[in-house]
C-alpha cells in the first residue's frame, strides 16, 4: 500500500481547479468522512465503488481483479482519510490510485490470466440477439478493442477516461499528471485513429484485418526526456 499511496499525491493543495464549478456528492462525503463521519462512507462507496469497478473491469476483464482493486482503492482512500483537504475533488484522486494498483497488478500478471474471465458489459441490454447478431457483435467488440488496445498507452488512457468514463479533461489531466491540453491532444488523436481504422475496415471488407496507425511521433508527443507519449 505504501508503495502505491507513494505515487499518487493527496489532494492537499486546497480547493481543486476541477472543483470550480462547485463539489459534488462524492466530494462532499469525502468531506464529510475526512472529518471523522463515519456514516458518509456509505455515500462515498455508492458513489466511488461503481464508476471504480466499470473502469477496473475495463481494464482487466476479470470481475475479481476489478473488485479487488476497487476495495483496494477505498481502502487506500480509507488510510489517508484524515489527510484530505476539505474541499478537495475526490474523483481524480480515486481514479489516479485505481489506475496505479492495475498497473502494478498488471505487472504481476500474464495478461492472459487477466482476460481469462469473458465478462460482459455491465450496461449491456438484457435483451437476447439473435446468433447471427451475436456473432456480429463479438467480433465488432473484439476488433474494436484490438484497435483501442494497439493505441500509445497515453492516446489509449486519455480516451478511456475522456469517453467511457466520463471524467473531465480537467480531472484526466490531474489522474494522469499531465496538462488539459495534452489530455486534448492524446484523446483527439485516439479518436482519429480509432476512427481511420473502421472505415479502413468498411472500404477493404472483413478479410483484412487492421489496425490503427499512429505513426511516427510528433513533437508534442515527447516527453521531457524523449519518451512518446
């Protein structure tokens, strides 16, 4: 635990720039728990708990891993408690531990292991498709989920926490630790070469498989020492 809460800094600056526009229900619970509430953690698991488990679940494919990180994050929320601020955004904070505990967990595992489970989209419909709609709609998943997984690291989290999660660029920006306007640029260019990609796919037809393309890197692509983002 030391080790992650190590990589992950407090939210203890003050009021947070993502909060502006005013706190939400899990920031006030936060507030509230740091404070010695015990009763405002149940408010602050409801809130936290399934956004956690969807961007785990997404990262992992195995119920169990997401839920272990998920209980391994609150629990981590839990021990720094008392050195929150009031008035701090909880949510980026939560994602940025989640997000460290499944890269260490993905450095214990085979990625093998960790996509064993065939899980299903927890907001998927519950209504049957027929097989042949089924079948078609495996391999759309699947294909786009190649696509998303051959992105840069950076493109691929940027654009995960942007659109299926539902994060705010200024709440990716303090997750991920860098500015609004790489947030913008690495979602952007995700989007373009996801997009590429399937109409790559709808103007060759399905015998060819392929993939998205970000070419070389460019220059706001690099990092401070040289590395592509």
């Amino acid at each position: 635990m030391q080790a992650v809460m190590s990589q992950v800094p407090l939210m203890m600056d003050g009021i947070s720039d993502v909060d502006a526009v005013g706190a939400s229900r899990a920031d006030r619970a936060m507030d509230r728990y740091a404070c010695g509430d015990e009763a405002a953690f149940v408010e602050l698991y409801d809130e936290l708990a399934p956004r956690l488990h969807r961007f785990a679940l997404r990262w992992t494919r195995s119920r169990s891993a997401a839920e272990d990180t998920v209980q391994q994050t609150l629990l981590q929320i839990h021990a720094a408690r008392h050195r929150f601020v009031r008035g701090s955004a909880v949510v980026p904070w939560a994602y940025a531990i989640a997000r460290r505990l499944l890269i260490d967990l993905g450095r214990r595992r085979v990625r093998e292991e960790l996509r064993a489970d065939d899980v299903c989209d927890p907001e998927e419909p519950t209504a049957a498709p027929s097989p042949e709609e089924a079948l078609h709609r495996r391999r759309a998943e699947a294909q786009a989920r190649r696509d998303l997984a051959s992105l840069p690291s950076g493109w691929r989290e940027a654009f995960e926490l942007v659109k299926f999660e539902g994060l705010s660029v200024a709440e990716t920006a303090e997750v991920l630790g860098v500015t609004r306007g790489m947030v913008k640029i690495r979602a952007h260019r995700a989007t373009v070469a996801l997009r590429e990609a399937m109409t790559r796919r709808l103007r060759d037809g399905p015998e060819r498989t392929t993939r998205p393309t970000p070419g070389a890197p460019r220059p706001d692509d690099v990092g401070e020492r040289g590395v592509p983002t």
